[in-house]
C-alpha cells in the first residue's frame, strides 16, 4: 500500500469511528476538504507552472510536426515517376532513415514530456500539502482530505459535515509560491 492509500485507509478509519463516537471525537478532531486538482488549475502558481508544462510541450509538438512535413516531402519526392531505379532507392533509404529517426524523437518527447509532468505534479504535490498544512493549522483541523479519493469523499460527506478550504489552500499557496 503506498502512501497517500496508507494515509486516505487511516483517515477513513478516524472518520468512520467519528462517525460511530461523534459526540466524543467532535471535540478532537476537525476534518476538512479542499480539490488538490482546483488548486492546481485556479492558483496563480499553478497556473503558471500548467503553462510552462504547456509551453514545453508546445515546443516538441513544433518539432513533430516539422519532422513530420519533411517526411511527406521525401515520401512525395519518393513517388516521382522520372526517377531511376538507383535515385529511387536511395530516396527511399533516405525516408526509412529519417522516419526511424522521428519514431525515435516521438518517443523521447513523449518520455520527457511525461516526466516533466510527473515531476511538476510532484513538486506542487508537495507545496499544496504544505499550505494545506498551514491553512488547517491556522484553522484549527486536524486532516484536511484531498476531495480526488472518490471513496474517501463519500465516507466523509455522508458521515459527517466537513469544510471545504479549497479556497483558502489557494490563497495560501500563492501566499507561499510567489
């Protein structure tokens, strides 16, 4: 079991005791929500960084599509009826060549591309759950539940009212990332 399903299993328990205990365990513990997702997408911090992850991705998609324009040329110039048997191979090692090569550059963007994006999803990870942190201590909660664990989110909605501090999440990680 990684982490995050380690950390969603326990709060699920403490919720559903809560549940079982409510007038008990409301005295010691506050759970809220906030939309890890919406942080992302609303925050001028995470605004910033889906452009630039946007913008990256641009970039290789430029080159594709270059690549893939001198591909149609050779495979055009491939097809010409005046050319001789020898031009004609030559023409065509000269296309397999290259679409090998842009198979291969097609791949290696795809990677970088993704890795890019796992490692910016693992940075603002890290940076919302810091302001995540900072907000529920400031508000006194003890679990704020990220909302993108649809079960987690049934087990808390249906056994007791919660807080959303989306809102409040956002404002602190822009206060933090400026």
């Amino acid at each position: 079991m990684n982490g995050r399903n380690w950390i969603v299993a326990v709060v699920a328990q403490v919720v559903l005791v809560w549940g079982v205990h409510s007038a008990q365990a409301a005295d010691r513990i506050k759970v809220a929500m906030m939309d890890q997702q919406q942080v992302i997408e609303r925050s001028v911090a995470g605004k910033r960084a889906l452009e630039e992850l946007k913008s990256y991705s641009t970039t290789r998609q430029k080159i594709i599509d270059s690549d893939d324009q001198e591909l149609k040329e050779l495979e055009k110039g491939i097809q010409d009826t005046t050319l001789s048997e020898e031009a004609r191979k030559e023409k065509q090692e000269h296309f397999r060549v290259k679409l090998e090569a842009y198979q291969r550059r097609i791949q290696d963007f795809n990677r970088e591309v993704q890795e890019k994006q796992r490692s910016m999803v693992a940075e603002y990870a890290q940076k919302i759950q810091a302001a995540a942190s900072a907000v529920a201590q400031k508000e006194g909660y003890t679990a704020v539940i990220d909302r993108g664990s649809e079960t987690t989110v049934k087990i808390v909605v249906y056994s007791h009212p919660s807080i959303d501090l989306t809102e409040q999440i956002i404002k602190e990680f822009d206060r933090q990332n400026k």
